[in-house]
C-alpha cells in the first residue's frame, strides 16, 4: 500500500513540475492576445473603425467600414475619427455615401440617383 501511495505521488510531483514549465516558458515569451478592442480608430488597421459594442456596454471593437447596403449613421464619415466614436457602425467605405432610404433608416450607397436630401 505504501508502494502505490509514492508512486501516486511521484507521477502527481511529476505533473505538477512539468504543468509548472510550461507556464513559465508561456510567459517568457514575446507574444499577444489579439481580441480586436480599442479605444480610438488608430488602433485599428485599414478599413477598419473602432466602434462601440452592440453586446458589452463601454467596450469598443475593431469594425469594418460599411459596404453597400450597410446600416450607417449619417454624421460618422471621418476615418480616423480623432476622438471616441459614439456608434456601433463605421463610416461607409470611400467610394460610398451614408444616404436615407423611405423607410428612414441610413445605409451605405453608390446609387446617388436615389440620395433623399
């Protein structure tokens, strides 16, 4: 019995040592955790913008600028905007403008025959 009790011993001393290794070799490395948050546009790549969250309330994420058909928000157009963006959608792409549909929602367009001005 007192065999068995060190041998279960010595394999948990073994695990524990080598479980133990492999956490200091993690943090010795030069890595990082890429989630997507941001505070500001700058952080972000191209295309990109740093919008509020629809899901987590005070938590801005890295967000595509909008494509055709895209819901949009008719005074967010400057990429990189110099301060906090105060909505979840990104400025439409250049070649795209943030235009009023009859229904009276705001979505990105290339059709400017259409622009309810």
């Amino acid at each position: 019995m007192c065999l068995a009790t060190a041998a279960a011993f010595t394999m948990v001393s073994r695990v524990w040592i080598v479980c133990v290794l492999l956490l200091l070799s993690l943090s010795s490395c030069r890595c990082a955790v890429i989630t997507g948050a941001c505070d500001r546009d700058m952080q972000c790549g191209v295309g990109l913008c740093c919008a509020v969250s629809l899901w987590l309330r005070g938590l801005r994420m890295c967000t595509p600028q909008g494509l055709e058909g895209d819901d949009c928000h008719p005074y967010s157009h400057k990429v990189p905007f110099p301060g906090k963006r105060q909505h979840h959608t990104c400025p439409c792409l250049p070649h795209l403008v943030c235009a009023r549909y009859n229904d009276n929602r705001y979505r990105c367009t290339s059709d400017f025959k259409n622009i309810d001005f």
